[in-house]
C-alpha cells in the first residue's frame, strides 16, 4: 500500500547509477519504507536518454558522478 494517495502505485522509477549495489540499497530502502516500485536501472547518460523516450516514469534517480557522466556538468 502507498505511504499517501498521491503516490502511484506502482510508482516507476528510472535509475540513472553504474554501482548495482548502490542500485539495490535504493530499491530495498524503497521497498522496505512500504512503495510499491517498479525501478529501471541505466548505466549511463545515453541509456538515461534512451530509457526516458521509450517510457513514461514518475521519479527520476540519478547519481551525480559516473565515469561517463557527471550531473553537475550537463
């Protein structure tokens, strides 16, 4: 059950992060805080890019440093 109305349910989550542990951390933080996720993990800005044309999502994650891709930059 979602925390509040307004929450999608499920919510989907596109995941911009290159650490799979990381990416898990996220998704069992999520899941254990009671979301119901539906969570599509991309390893760089070009899939991020890719992943966003070819699906609708309502909460984007992304980490700030990658090798290929640092957020504060673009």
């Amino acid at each position: 059950m979602p925390l509040a109305d307004d929450i999608p349910d499920p919510l989907r989550i596109l995941h911009l992060e290159d650490n799979p542990d990381d990416a898990d951390l996220i998704r069992l933080t999520l899941v254990k805080d009671g979301f119901n996720v539906e969570i599509t993990r991309v390893d760089s800005f070009a899939g991020f890019l890719n992943a966003l044309k070819r699906q609708p999502v309502d909460l984007l994650l992304s980490d700030c440093n990658l090798p290929s891709f640092d957020g504060l930059k673009r």
